[in-house]
C-alpha cells in the first residue's frame, strides 16, 4: 500500500488506506510513531498561543468553551465554537 505524506518543520503527516497519523523523525534519522488519534489541549482560560495545525483542538475546562484553529500563524486563529 502506497503512503502518502507532506512534511513540515521535520513532522511527516501521512494517510494510507484507512490509516492516518503521524511520524516524527528525529535528528538522528529514527521515526517515532504517535497515536492516530490527537487529543485537544487543555487549559483554565482562552488559547494565547499559536496553533501547530490546522483543526487542532482547545477545551478550557473552567468556562466549559472549546475552540479550534482556523490558522497557525498567531495566537488570534484559535475560533471559539460554543
């Protein structure tokens, strides 16, 4: 089965078939696999930093508001949803 991939910053994020997830290659040239599934951060306030990717989840816990990233350029992609 083929893999297809694009990588950023040294992170190669890849789907196969059914399979998406993501391998890290470190500076040594081993790859790390991480889970398929991503859980969203967590915080008692609003995000106030910049988005890794796009989709990428923000619960704050304490004001019951989950937010995801529109971007990944500024602090100011996060869009609250509820």
């Amino acid at each position: 089965m083929e893999s297809r991939y694009i990588e950023r910053d040294g992170v190669k994020y890849y789907a196969n078939g059914h399979t998406k997830g993501i391998i890290h290659t470190n500076g040594d040239g081993t790859n790390i696999s991480l889970e398929t599934k991503i859980e969203p951060l967590k915080g008692t306030a609003a995000p106030t930093t910049v988005p890794v990717f796009l989709g990428q989840e923000y619960l704050d816990t304490t004001n019951k508001k989950m937010y995801k990233a529109f971007g990944k350029t500024a602090s100011t992609d996060w869009v609250l949803l509820n």
